[in-house]
C-alpha cells in the first residue's frame, strides 16, 4: 500500500504500469479515488507538497454523496 497524496491514508494501489519497466506506475486510492502517475511531480505526488486546498479529510468522502450528472451526449 501506499499513501495517497490527496487524503493522506495509507490504501492506495498501483493498479497499472508502463509498458516500459520503470517508467511509471499508476496508483489509486481506495478512500478518496484519487488517482496520480508515479512520473508526476511532486506536487501532485508527495502528500507533504499536494497543495493544502485540494486536500481531502477521509472521514468526509462517505459525506460527498452528489455526484454530478454526465450531460447527454450531441
């Protein structure tokens, strides 16, 4: 497992990789479903550096009930 840089909760899991070895991993949180490429940089990667107002608090996402409708297509 590894830490999710939006809600900070250790339960996030590669769930793909790049075709070429090494060259990046994908990961998502099972929490927030927050998902980021490891060749991100680390304001986006590192919990330490993800900026404070994009944050999640884990204990509000069962709370974000709406979800907002996809519009028709044309």
């Amino acid at each position: 497992m590894h830490t999710c840089p939006r809600c900070e909760t250790k339960q996030a899991n590669v769930v793909s990789k790049s075709p070429v070895e090494g060259a990046w991993k994908i990961y998502l949180c099972d929490v927030c479903l927050f998902t980021w490429r490891s060749s991100e940089p680390e304001t986006i990667t590192n919990p330490e550096k993800y900026p404070g107002p994009f944050k999640v608090n884990p204990k509000d996402v069962s709370l974000a009930t709406h979800v907002p409708p996809v519009p028709p297509r044309s």
